[in-house]
C-alpha cells in the first residue's frame, strides 16, 4: 500500500489533491502526506504538517467523532464536507474520502484524499441564499404562482398556490390541473399552458371562473409566461394567478345597483308607454339570442342585453301624442322622434358601463350605407352591437303591434332585412335572424312562453 501512495502523489499534486495516511487511533497520527495537503491547510513544508494531528484539524469536534465513526462502522467514507483549520488562516471546506487498511502485519490506518471544496461551498452557499431569497419573495406575493414542465406537471409553487388549493406545497408537485379541476376547466387551463409552450408567446391577465377543490368558485386573473434553457428552449411556463373575486362582487353589485337604478327609469317609461317599454324588453331577448349564436361571452351578452333594455329610453321625453300618432309625422314631430337617440345616449353615457353599451345605443339607428343618423355613420364606424340593436330593433317594431298600426307580420320584418341586406343591416345578423325565424316556424322567436 506504501507504494501505492507514494506512486499517486505525482498525479495527485498536479491535480491540487490532498493525499494522506495516517494512524486510525484516536488521535490520528500521519504517517505521510504530500506537498498539495501541506499547502492546501497553510504549512510551509510537510514536516510541519506530520507533527499535527489528523482529528486536530477539524474546526468543528463533533464533525471528528463523525468522520471516525463512520469510518469504524462501514470501513470507507466517501466525500465527507467538512471544516479544517488551516494554519493562521481562515477554515477551509474540504472534502474527504477515506478507507479503513490493514498493513502486512494486520495493523490498522487509514488513507484517502482531501480536496479543497471552498469554491465550491462558497457557490453553493450563494445558491442556496439566491433560492431562499426567490422562494421567500414567491412565498410573501400575495398571488399563487406556479412553475409547470412541458408536459404540464407542476414543478414549483409558493405558499399561495398551495394554501389556495388546500394541500402542502409538496403534495402538489408532480401533478397536473387534472388531479385539481373539474375535466372541462383543467383542459382550458392546458390548452392555455399547451399554447404558450408551442408559441412561445405569454397569455397576459386572462379573466376566468374557477372551482377550487373545496368546492368554492373564485374569478381570478392569469399570466402565464415561457420558461427557456440556456440554449432559448422553452421547457416550461410560470403562471401568475391573482384572485380578483372580491373585486368582481363589488364590480356585479355596483352594476346590480346601475341595473337597478335604470329598471326604475324602465318601469318610469312603462307606466308611461307600455308599448315601448315591451318593445325594449322584447328586442333584449332577440340581441341576446343573436350574441349566443356568435358565441360572445357573458359579459358581452349582459352588456348586449342592457343596450338593448335602454335603447329607446329617451323616448320618456317624447309627447305621447307624438310618439302614439297614428298616421304619418310631419317633419318636426320626424326629428323630434330622431332626437330620444341623443336623449337615451346622454341619460347613460356617464354611468360606468362598458364603452359598447352606451356607443351601441348612440348607433343603433345608424346603417352601413351611411343613411341612418343621428351622425350617418358607415361601414366599420358601426360596432357590431349597434349593427344586432339595428336589426333586432327593425324586427321586432314591424313584427309587433303599436297603437298606431297593426303588426305587419313576421315575413314583412324579414323581408325588410332581406332588402338591406349587406348594404343597411349586416348579413351576418340577417342570416342569424332568419334562421332563428326558419327553426321557429316562422313565428317570434323571442317571444317568452
């Protein structure tokens, strides 16, 4: 085994490694050393080195009983992280590997290596304080937030995903949305993951409902971003996920009070004009069908449906004798009629609904070819609320009676569309509408059973 030794210590000082024999007796004399291990723990030759004793070396004693414990009980200790104290220096780090021999004459010592690990620990420790810093950061955002692989299983989270879901966070690791969600929500929630993987592109504050697994439905905001390699591979996603549920409950009670607040204003016009307000009612369940078959979203729908609620309530400022007069109008009492637009528009125009609402109502008696008023909008300056409210308004006052004229019938409304078709009213609406009267028998849709 001496030959051994000594045959390593060339290679072992050309790669700055420590080696040692040395007496396994309490205590731990050497028995020989190189020149590396001498310089690596601050001595200036070996000699000095071979007149300290091995477990003298270790800073910390109760890592010397550990080291010579487990080298009595499985003969070899492999990487052993320790502090040694050099001579009139700061400890170093090592690291050492060790076995239990016998020599010849069956006499017991142990020989091994010794490398400096400083660089190393000193990384690892920079590591280990950059990820407790990022974990500690993750875990005080008030928002869950959530690292996926590419194959969607969740990889990292902080406190609040985990709280959130009502599991600790490694529970969660390793699992899908799947193993959380109900099937048809969770396929979304992979769609969207599946999205930004294949794109590369980020999914910014995306609103959505979801059922956590206790049972309770929250609207949230979600961000999810990719995560690249080294080589600007994307092989994952971080999710964002802000729970704006309070916020939506104060958002749907202030509109429940604006509703409210206007469906006074209805059952004003109502006992006023009981005709109107039914007409207003009625055109609601038309545009809302309508926004159905052009798969527009809840939000859209109710914004819709309000549009069309309101669209005629300047008409409280028309004398009934006008707005009842049988027969044709003259051109003043014409433009006073034109004039509940404005009206209705400046009534709800303040109020904090959304941007369409009050603009579909401004519009709906504009047509594409630029005929309508009250600003003779065409084309594209028409939003498509406007483009429903048109036609549905066209179709249900022809369809319907009035105190002035009998009904004209479902086929003369549908007619009327037809004749304007692409040129007054959007085709696409007309061709809804005339399906919807085709599936119907050709009786009102809309009418309520």
């Amino acid at each position: 085994m001496k030959d051994t030794f000594h045959l390593n210590i060339s290679t072992a000082d050309n790669l700055g490694i420590g080696l040692f024999k040395c007496s396994i007796d309490p205590k731990g004399k050497f028995i020989a050393i190189n020149t590396t291990l001498a310089t690596m723990l601050g001595f200036s030759c070996k000699v000095d080195l071979k007149s300290r004793a091995f477990r003298d070396l270790f800073s910390r004693p109760h890592d010397a009983d550990e080291f010579f414990n487990l080298l009595r009980q499985d003969t070899k200790v492999n990487f052993f992280e320790t502090l040694f104290v050099p001579r009139g220096g700061e400890p170093v780090w090592v690291a050492i590997t060790a076995s239990k021999v016998e020599d010849a004459d069956k006499k017991e010592y142990m020989e091994g290596i010794i490398e400096d690990v400083s660089s190393h620990k000193e990384m690892e420790e920079r590591l280990a304080l950059e990820r407790d810093l990022t974990q500690g950061l993750l875990d005080h955002i008030p928002d869950a937030i959530y690292f996926k692989d590419r194959n969607n299983r969740i990889i990292k989270v902080n406190n609040f995903y985990a709280q959130g879901m009502g599991f600790s966070p490694e529970h969660v690791l390793g699992k899908t949305d799947f193993d959380f969600f109900p099937i048809d929500q969770a396929q979304k929630m992979a769609d969207d993951d599946n999205y930004v993987l294949r794109t590369g592109r980020p999914i910014v504050g995306k609103i959505e409902r979801t059922l956590l697994p206790n049972g309770t439905w929250n609207q949230v905001s979600t961000t999810k971003i990719p995560m690249y390699d080294r080589k600007g591979e994307v092989i994952g996603t971080m999710g964002i996920t802000r729970d704006m549920t309070a916020y939506a409950n104060l958002e749907k009670e202030r509109l429940t009070m604006l509703r409210s607040a206007f469906s006074a204003l209805g059952k004003t016009l109502e006992m006023r004009d009981p005709y109107t307000y039914g007409h207003n009612h009625n055109v609601a369940n038309i545009v809302e069908k309508i926004g159905k078959a052009l798969g527009w979203d809840e939000d859209r729908l109710l914004s819709m449906r309000l549009a069309a609620e309101l669209h005629d309530l300047g008409k409280i400022s028309i004398p009934l004798d006008i707005l009842n007069k049988p027969g044709k109008l003259n051109d003043a009492e014409y433009r006073l009629i034109q004039e509940h637009v404005t009206t209705s528009y400046s009534i709800i125009k303040d109020s904090h609904f959304p941007v369409s609402l009050a603009e579909a109502i401004y519009q709906h008696h504009e047509r594409l070819d630029g005929s309508g008023y009250p600003r003779g909008l065409k084309d594209d300056q028409i939003i498509m609320e406007a483009r429903i409210l048109a036609a549905s308004d066209v179709l249900e006052s022809m369809a319907s009676y009035r105190p002035y004229r009998e009904s004209l019938g479902i086929e003369k409304a549908l007619e009327e569309l037809e004749k304007g078709r692409s040129f007054q009213y959007d085709s696409e609406i007309v061709d809804i509408i005339s399906q919807f009267i085709s599936e119907n028998d050709r009786k009102p849709f809309w009418v309520e059973n």
